[in-house]
C-alpha cells in the first residue's frame, strides 16, 4: 500500500454553514447536500469532508437515557472517587476495555471498544438526562457518508470523522478523527534513509476543528480542500495499536467482560 | 483574560518555501523573510507563523554529541529494555521528570521540565552521533520570533512553534505546539451554560504540519491565514497542568534530582 501523497503545499478550510440542526435518524449527507445547494457550493474531486462524530451519532440514534442505565458496584466505587454519575461511568465501563485516572479524581480515560483511548470513553453528555455513545463503526459511517456524497455531488471526496479528546498533560480539548473513508489514515514519507509515520487524518481532523469546534455556532461539517492524499478505505483503525474488540453490550446492562 | 475569539468560517494554509537549510546559530526570523522576499510573499495582519521545532533547536544550537554522554545506571538499565541507545536514554532522563513505558519496550513517554508529555522527551536523533534537544524555552522562541518578524513585515502576526509527538493509542506521529507568541494557547467558546475550553495551538500546530510533516520537503514553516484568534503572549505552558520546574542539569551530567 502506498501512503506517500502528492505533497502538500498549501489547502483552504471552510465551513459548511449554516447547518440545519441534526435530529436522530436523520440523513447527515442529505443534510450536507442541502447545505451545499442552499451555499451555491460544489464539491471537488479531492475535497475532505470533516464531519463531527457528535451529529453522526444522533444520526445513528446513540441516544442513552441515563434513567435506564442500572451502574454496577465498580461503577457506584468509581463514581465517589470522581464525581462523575454513576449511570455515566456505567456507560464508560460498559464500552471501555479498560480504563485509568489521569489524576486521582479523573477524568477517567478508557480504552473504547473500538481501539481508541478517550477522555470517558467518547460518552458525550447530554444534559443531565442523557448521553451519546459514539457512532458503533466509524469508519463504516465514514464510507457510507462518502458513498451518499460521490453519489449526491459526482465528486471524489474523502470523508473524515471528528471527535473532540483530551491530553494528558495539559487543559482543554484537541480533536482526533474515529473514522475515515476515501484518505489513508497514515501518511509516510521517507528522505535519506529516514522514516516518518503521521496520524495524517488526526491532522485534518485537528485542522478542521479550527473551524467545527467552537460550541453554539452549529457548524457540524467543514471542507479541507487542495490537501494531497492517498485514497484509501482502510479506515482509521488501521492505525490503532488495539484492533476494535467484540462490541459492548447492550447499554444498562453490565458487559460481558465484567469491566 | 478573553479567550473567544471571532468566529472562524474558513482559513487558508501555504507553505514557506523554498526555505534555505537553517544551521546552528542562524537567525530564524531573517530566514524567514528572506523566504518571505523571494517569493514575492507579504505577511498579513493575522496571520499565524507556524515553526517546526527542529529548525528553532538548530539555531539555538541545541546539538548534544552523544559521545559526552555518561549513562547513568538507571539509563543503561532502561536502554537494556527499550533498546534505545543508553546515551539517547541519558538524555530523556536528564530533561524529565518523570516518565513511563507506553508498552513493555517503549516508546519512552516522559514529562519534559517543560511540562510536556512526549515521546522521548522531545529528544530528537540526529544521526547515529548526536541528538537535537527542545528549545531552551520554546515560549521565549515564540515572542523572539515574533517581535523580529513583526518588525521586519510590519505586519501583526502570532507565531506557533510545533512539534512531532505520538499517541498511545495510534502508530504515527501527530503535531502539538510547544510554544507561543501573539496568540491565546486555549480557546474558550461558551453557548447554553455550556463551556468548552479547547488547545487551539495545537490545531493550528497539526493544521500547518499537513504542509510542514512531509519529511524531505524541507518546509519548517507555513502561514495560517484568516484564523481568528485572541492576542495573547502568555504562550504554551500557560495550558499545561505541569508547570515548567527547574530547567535540566547539563547535558552528560546526572540531572539534580537523580531520574
């Protein structure tokens, strides 16, 4: 497989705006076509399409009513220790691997299901009622997105799937991309004898959210253009040390690995 | 202190280039606008000069000759583990606080007196012989940087300096930024009683290294254009929970504190 693009040397960022607002089961590259429609906007062959993992699962209806979530003792224990609800940390253990404190009172970081390590597993909040659970394959989302838009515009594009995550050492949220289509996950290029390996769509994911990731602007989706890639449907975990495992069990109920 | 920004709808990226071969001791800035001069290029107001670490530790002549380096037991130790050579381990020790093995046999992740997590501590190989360490104080390379830049262009800008790291979770290195000048590391947005505090430097930092991480291209530096942002020159470590301690012992010399 090869994963040396055309360089790039320079691209252009914009945002898909203004986006309606996204209801569960509702069609994101429909949504996205009307966007461009309403814009006057044509996508071009070689456009990357970021699409927040938040409107994906809403899409994908991953709603979870906290009410319905029964936590287990581990969750009850780990919830005192961080102030987290139960029914949430529930949540986190059920879809998780396994899991560490970043500091003694949290956040608690887990290994999702799907090989990622992240901030609560990727459980988003909503309100105090609920909470939504990542999209259940990325990646496949990510394809079935690009097949709807290649279809829908007649253009050759990438689709790259974003989700906000922590580091370790420092405050505040970076982005990283859960799925990808149509763009290699990782980009190598070799000089003299040296090797270099990057979490190219992570980058792209990242750059995007200068535009996405500003709350209460509503803005789900932006379009990187004139960036140099391989196209490739691998998806995203293919650059994962962990392989995605057996999917979590049914939310509310503990999984089967006890965790 | 203000940290929401305009809104960003869209944004631009290019690459300085071509850009001459920086040597120890160079001045950064004058490369930078001489890039700026043969290319007919004028930096505008806003903009956001993004530097690849490499090139800032090269000027400052962060050279170690690994042959000055005395392994201290405990780095001998750990070079017998990873397999990473005992003088390279020396270093890592020496310019953290801490650190741990993302795996059995490595990478080495290690807290930079700095207050950075990275891989290797930041240490950079340079060849079989020698190895580049982080600038001295990469926020300080950011104003210096900055202050030369805005006085050779006349143009208001911010300056980002970036660099390589991994993730546990993910082969392949991302891009972070280490250091500052001109711009707020964290940017704030607030909507619904909701507030999301994200590390804006590190996207732009990822942004710049899709035209920066091409090893080979020669490119340390690109432009961000259009990106808004709050003026600020508290820089980096303002975002890190670790704040910077007492910087490291001599390179070749067990560090104070014995790690």
């Amino acid at each position: 497989m090869t994963t040396a693009p055309s360089p790039t040397s320079g691209f252009s960022a914009f945002a898909l705006e203004p986006f309606p607002e996204v209801r569960p089961g509702d069609d994101v590259a429909s949504a996205i076509n009307d966007v461009l429609s309403r814009t006057g906007t044509a996508l071009l062959d070689g456009d990357v399409v970021v699409v927040a993992s938040k409107v994906v699962s809403i899409a994908e209806k991953r709603y979870v009513d906290l009410a319905d979530v029964i936590p287990s003792v581990e969750a009850l224990d780990l919830s005192a220790r961080t102030g987290k609800p139960a029914a949430v940390v529930q949540l986190i253990l059920e879809h998780s691997t396994e899991h560490f404190l970043a500091t003694e009172r949290g956040p608690i970081i887990a290994r999702h299901h799907l090989g990622h390590l992240l901030t609560s597993a990727g459980i988003d909040r909503a309100g105090d009622e609920g909470a939504w659970l990542l999209p259940v394959d990325p990646d496949a989302s990510a394809r079935a997105l690009r097949d709807a838009l290649v279809t829908h515009t007649g253009a050759d594009i990438a689709v790259v799937i974003a989700d906000s995550d922590g580091r370790a050492d420092r405050r505040g949220a970076t982005c990283i991309s859960i799925g990808a289509a149509g763009v290699a996950p990782l980009r190598l290029t070799e000089h003299g004898g040296k090797r270099q390996e990057e979490t190219f769509t992570d980058m792209i994911a990242a750059a995007a959210a200068i535009v996405l990731g500003q709350r209460g602007r509503g803005v789900p989706a932006a379009v990187l253009r004139g960036v140099g890639y391989v196209p490739s449907d691998v998806g995203v975990a293919e650059m994962l040390h962990h392989a995605p495992t057996t999917r979590a069990a049914t939310p509310g109920k503990p999984s089967p690995s006890g965790v």
